[in-house]
C-alpha cells in the first residue's frame, strides 16, 4: 500500500515528535528531508508545499497541515485505534493546554538560541537573548516537572502525543546549557521515551 501522508522534516526539530507520533500509530508515511543547511526550506519547491518555510508539514489527501501540534492533533484522531489522546472532553483539552505550552512557550524559549536573528538584527541584542536560554528554559521545565507528569507519562497512566513532544523539547535540554537531571520526573521520562521501539524507530 502506497503511503498517503508524506512527512517533511529536519533532523534536531520538533518534526520528531510527528514522526514518533505516526511511528506509535503504525501508520504508513513518506519522509522527505528538507535540508536548513543548504536553505531548501527557502526554495520556491518547498515554499508551494509550506509558505511558511520551516517543518513540520504533512501532505495529506485532503491538503497540507503545518504547525507540530495540530499534526500530532490530526495523527491521533486519525488513527484512534492507537489510542495516543484521550477521548473524554477535558482529557483532551489538557492534551491541547500542553501542546500549546510546548509550542508557543518552550519552543519560543528555545529558539532564542539557535534563530536570535529572528527578533534583532544586532549582535549585541541576540546576546542578550541567548543569555537568558538557560534560565527561561529552566522555567518552563521545572514548570512542567512539577505541575504535569503526575503519572508516568505527561496526562497520567495513558501515554499520548503529548510525550512524543516532550521528549522532543526535553532532547534540547542540553544545547541550552541545562542539565536534565535536575529534573527527576522529566529525565526518567526522556529515559523511558528513549527505550520505545517507535522512537527508536523515528532516529534512527
């Protein structure tokens, strides 16, 4: 059978946690690299398929979908057999209230490091921003460590998109000066995420 959904993506971006997402559902995808080095995202191929310039993106029958959680959104609903959301009301709302924090947050926070130049055009100014990475970052983790991953897994006992994400963000840890350790409940989770065969399957 011919995948219908074709997944761009660039190694070291939140890509990853859709590519977990339709590894956990067992769902037959295409990958298609896009490659920042050589400024593909950039491209007018790449810019028809996502005017925004930047992955992820998911081709389906029906169009394209950007943004990371509305794909881990669509993966979930999708194949719901794989039961990666919940299916009552405020289950799935905190599953969205999670998602939105990691994407306009912690990725925010991240991004700061590697794309300062997208808020100032001086090098003085994206120091400054740089700077702050470690602490905002450790903000937003200790927040999560203490106020989310009440069970094993970030909504409880039932694994979700949601931990695809996290383990995604919590893998940035370090190129940000913060040592995951310091939080216990987030470092067995990224330890944990790392022994499944479907993440394992999405690095490899």
């Amino acid at each position: 059978m011919n995948p219908s959904l074709t997944l761009y993506y660039t190694p070291g971006t939140c890509a990853l946690a859709v590519r977990i997402a339709l590894e956990e559902a067992n769902a037959p995808y295409r990958l298609e690299r896009v490659d920042f080095a050589s400024q593909q995202q950039r491209t007018p191929e790449y810019l028809a398929i996502n005017p925004k310039g930047r992955v992820p993106a998911l081709v389906t029958e029906q169009g394209v979908l950007t943004e990371a959680p509305a794909l881990l959104a669509y993966v979930a609903q999708r194949f719901a057999d794989a039961r990666l959301a919940p299916t009552d009301l405020f289950g799935l709302a905190r599953l969205m209230e999670f998602n939105s924090y990691l994407s306009s947050t912690v990725h925010i926070n991240h991004a700061h490091r590697p794309r300062a130049g997208r808020w100032a055009d001086d090098a003085e100014a994206q120091a400054a921003m740089q700077q702050k990475v470690p602490a905002n970052m450790t903000e937003n983790f200790s927040y999560i460590e203490h106020h989310y991953l009440n069970g094993p897994w970030v909504l409880g006992d039932d694994y979700s998109v949601c931990d695809a994400y996290l383990f995604t963000m919590s893998g940035w840890l370090k190129s940000d000066g913060v040592d995951i350790a310091q939080f216990p409940k987030v470092h067995d989770h990224h330890r944990r995420m790392s022994e499944r065969a479907a993440v394992q399957r999405a690095l490899a």
